[in-house]
C-alpha cells in the first residue's frame, strides 16, 4: 500500500524534468523522468529510477544506451506527452552521439548503462556519461513540485 503520507512529502521536494530517450524494438522510445541524479563526478556516473510498470522497466535488459534532455520551461508540452498526459506524438528528434534526444533543451547528456539495481517498486539504472551538450542561451528549467509543473520566477 503506497503512504499518502509518503507520498505528499515527496511532493514537496522540487526536481527538474528531464525526457529520457533511447531505441529498441526498432523504434525510438521516450519517458518523462524526474527521477534523474547525478552519482559520480569521477567517473561521471547519473542514476535514472524506473517504475516497474514503465515501458523501460518491461525492456530494461534491452537498453545499452539512452539520452537525457533536460527540459526547458518552453518545453512543458513535451514533458506531458511523454508523461501520457497528452494524447499526442513527438516527432522533433535530433541525435546526440548515435542517441535520439530532444530538440534544444537546456543540456543533453548521452550516457552507457553500467549497472542497474532493483529498488523496491523501481529499477535504478546506473549510467556512464559518454558526452555532454549545454545549450549557448541561458533558459530557464520546467520544475516538479507538489505533484504540477513549475517555473523559476527570477526577482
């Protein structure tokens, strides 16, 4: 049984959006993750979670590779479709070292699976990053918090 509780407080922890995107079955596959960290800055290691009903979860022995997008606050729209939020196909890739990614988010990262362990309801895929890309503007991140999307309101 999930905890409301739980659940609430977590809520209350603001994460970035993030999309990540990788190919098989022969097709480019996409999630909507907020569950994205960074493990190691020597070697750069980030870590994704994966709910066991997810797509990625069903298909993880299959993923070798993936991309992360960080999304801008621009990008919400993108963010719900991947999320299922929004009955509506995305079709705006671009590749990043051999990986599908998004269309100029804030950075994309193109990153190797190294390892992957179950936790609880989730599987936490633990990756190498293979090569990084920042954006040369200066955007603002789409945020998570309490359970809607946000923005930063610069003062």
């Amino acid at each position: 049984m999930v905890s409301t509780e739980f659940r609430k407080a977590m809520s209350k922890f603001a994460t970035g959006i993030t999309i990540v995107t990788t190919e098989f079955d022969n097709s480019i596959q996409g999630m909507t993750v907020n569950a994205f960290m960074s493990v190691s800055l020597e070697p750069q290691l980030i870590t994704i979670s994966l709910d066991k009903s997810s797509t990625f979860y069903q298909n993880a022995e299959k993923i070798k590779r993936f991309g992360i997008s960080i999304l801008r606050e621009e990008q919400k729209e993108i963010s719900m479709i991947f999320a299922k939020q929004i009955d509506k196909t995305y079709t705006d890739y671009t590749t990043f070292d051999g990986i599908p990614t998004i269309t100029n988010p804030l950075a994309t990262l193109a990153c190797t699976v190294v390892n992957q362990v179950e936790a609880g309801d989730h599987l936490l895929l633990i990756a190498s990053v293979d090569k990084i890309e920042i954006a040369e503007d200066d955007g603002e991140p789409i945020l998570y918090y309490n359970s809607s999307y946000r923005s930063i309101q610069n003062k």
